[in-house]
C-alpha cells in the first residue's frame, strides 16, 4: 500500500495524515546522554554505583567527553526531527581538576552548551546524587548527618544556576530532574524522620538558588524501591507528589519506578489535572527498574496514547534507560524512533470517536474499533515521515550502526 491509499484510508474515519505527521516534528525528545557510557560521566573510572547499576559490557563505550558526543551526534543523524539532549551532572567537563559536585558551576558545563549551540537543540539537566562518597549508607539529602546533607544541598544548589544558564543560553526552557536514591534495604525504624530531612534539604536548595523560574523547570521523581533499598524509598510516590504540590514545582513519572503490575499510563491524566504538565521518564523495566531500552509494547502504546489524547504540548518527554548489554548507539536510536512511531500510531487514532462511544455506553463497538484500528497502515505514514525528515522508514539505518561500530566504536 501506498502513502496515498493509507492517506485515503485514514481519511474514512477522519484522521487527516498530513497533520499526523507535521504534529509528530513539532515533538521533541529529550534524548538522556548517560545510555552512551553506562551512567559513567567524567569524574571518575569508577562508574555507577550507590543507587545506579548497569549490566553488561558491551565493547566501544564512550570515555571521554568528545567520544560521547561523537557518539550522540550519529544516534541523532539516525532519528527524524529535532530532538534535545538530557544531561547529567556528573557528565560536567573538567579541565586540570575535578571539580567535586558541590563546586560544579558554569564552567563545566560550557562545552555541551557550546555543542548544543552549534546543533540548534535545548537542553535538560540532573543533579547526580549517586556514584559518589557522599552517599553515605544509601542517603543524601535525607541524611542524619548535617555535613551530608550540606554536601549535597550545595550540589542542587550549584545545578539549578547550571540549568538556569543552559536555558539562558540556549533559548530554551531547561527542565531539571531531582531523583535521589535515599533509603533502606531493611525494614527501618524510622519512616518519617529522613522524609522530613529530605523535605527540608529540597526546601533549602530552591529557596537559595537563584534561577529564573519561567525558564527553569524543577522536577521530582518517585520511586517504589531498588537495589539496596528494597524495604523502603524516602521520595515514594506519595512523597513526590505531597512535595511537588505543595511546593508548586512538578512531579515527575518514571515508567521504571512502579510496580509492574501498575499501569503508569492510567496516572498521566491525574498528573496533568493537578500540575498541568506532565514529567515524564520513559523507561521499560523487566521485573524490576533495569531500565532496558522500551520497545513497542502495550505499555508504551498506552502511556503515547495518553500523550497524544491530552496534548503533547503539556508534557516533558524523555528517555530514560541505560542498556549496556547491546551496542549503546542502537540503543539510543531504537528507543527514539520506537517512542516516535508509537506517538504517530496515538496521532493516527479517532480518539473522539472512541470517546464518544464510551460516553454513550456502546462499549462492544468501542472494543471492536479499538482493536481494528490497530492493524491500520501506520507504517506507509511513518515512512512517509522518515522520508521528509531525510531518513529511513525501516531497519535500513542499523546498517549504518554496524559500519560506525567497526569503524569508531571497536576501535577505542
């Protein structure tokens, strides 16, 4: 079938296709830097601990600054439309000297600002509180220990300036994520003390930084539990959003963070009721938060679904996931174009029609339609989309992949 009879096709229940895809350049991703190297960064050799872990060692791992951008240059080149690119405080790039974290500033952060520049993308930005030895016993800013928390306080501190100059910079609104790993692997004693330590440590962090609240947007990320803390989480679900709304900041999804038997998709549209935008990590986890690279599976589908159905406009979009088992580039650009073509697959949807259906109780035809409208010819639209965006619609692009593997990768 042709992009013209799928174009008639989708005519017949009134989806105009032309829009579809103009809609669908309109959405940028904000790509997450720390797939390219294992959530590593540049501080250290050490790589990701207390509270991140990674599995796999897949050869060619970037290793220095220039390699990762190399690295994220020729992912980019492989996804249609202009995307952004999330970045991580440990991914600062020191000169002489590593500047520890509580120090970090402008400085660090100037050449990725530099390489943004140059491409014509925004950047997101994260204060790292792991992969350091400050996390003392699993804690950062919900520590018992006043120096800790300082440590880390000052850390928040020096990243919301980072963010605030990234989107003075840029142009562009720089969304920050606060996400600490802070708990217990065993039942504790005391549930409610580190919560209050951890809500005073972020009170003081955006009270004294100094950031321009209309281009800076904090968020802050919930977590059921993970390795070494399986029996309790300081920032719960309901923590993260008791904090956020009552701090008027955004709470932010993480589809990782959740039990597997929770449909995170169904929380979007409370989220955007109370906050009015949604923060949104999108990650695929297999019995627990290991962060594989999403594919087009169900829970994908629904969680684009929700996004297109309550305007993308009102959402922060960014991957997150850290697969270190497979080539890192294929990686980034499988989930890319993945998380594209389920938000065309949402675009191409009469959801008012559906509605409608549901609204006047004819559920058997909602289900019939529902269905149906699945085996559509999505695929001659997302063709015709790659093909004006300069790429390939189909698996064509990994042959690319393999050829800078053995020409860039597996030579490092």
């Amino acid at each position: 079938m042709s992009y013209k009879e799928a174009q008639k096709k989708y005519g017949k229940i009134g989806i105009d296709t032309e829009k579809a895809i103009d809609s669908l350049g309109k959405i940028s991703i904000s790509m997450h830097c720390w797939q390219g190297d294992d959530v590593g960064g540049f501080e250290s050799v050490g790589g990701a601990s207390n509270g991140i872990q990674t599995t796999g060692n897949y050869p060619g791992k970037a290793t220095t600054p220039q390699q990762l951008m190399d690295d994220i240059d020729f992912a980019l080149s492989l996804i249609p439309g202009k995307h952004r690119l999330n970045l991580h405080a440990c991914y600062g790039i020191h000169k002489d000297k590593v500047v520890d974290r509580n120090k970090i500033g402008i400085e660090q952060f100037k050449p990725w600002v530099e390489w943004a520049k140059a491409r014509g993308i925004g950047l997101d930005f994260n204060p790292t509180f792991f992969s350091h030895a400050n996390v003392k016993d699993g804690l950062t800013l919900s520590s018992p220990d006043p120096k800790i928390r300082k440590f880390w306080i000052d850390h928040g501190i020096q990243c919301l300036k980072i963010a605030d100059y990234m989107a003075k910079e840029l142009g562009s609104p720089c969304a920050i994520n606060f996400w600490c790993p802070d708990g217990y692997k065993d039942e504790p004693s005391d549930r409610l003390g580190p919560r209050q330590r951890m809500a005073d440590s972020l009170d003081k962090i955006f009270k004294q930084a100094k950031y321009d609240k209309k281009r800076v947007l904090p968020t802050f990320e919930s977590k059921l539990f993970g390795i070494g803390v399986e029996s309790y989480t300081v920032n719960s679900h309901e923590f993260v959003m008791g904090y956020a709304q009552s701090r008027k900041i955004l709470a932010l999804l993480d589809m990782g963070h959740f039990h597997l038997s929770e449909n995170v998709a169904d929380k979007i549209s409370s989220f955007l009721m109370f906050f009015g935008k949604v923060a949104f990590h999108i990650s695929r986890p297999v019995r627990w938060d290991s962060d594989h690279v999403i594919r087009q599976n169900d829970d994908l589908r629904a969680a684009a679904q929700e996004i297109v159905k309550m305007g993308p406009e009102n959402f922060i979009i960014a991957l997150d996931y850290f697969d270190a088992s497979i080539c890192r580039v294929a990686a980034w650009v499988l989930g890319m174009r993945n998380m594209q073509k389920e938000l065309l697959k949402a675009m191409l949807t009469p959801h008012d029609k559906l509605r409608a259906l549901q609204d006047e109780g004819k559920f058997t035809a909602q289900l019939v339609l529902q269905e149906e409208y699945k085996n559509y010819p999505f695929d001659e639209v997302w063709t015709e989309f790659c093909k004006r965006n300069g790429q390939a619609g189909d698996e064509s692009w990994f042959a690319k992949v393999e050829k800078y593997e053995k020409d860039v990768l597996l030579a490092r």
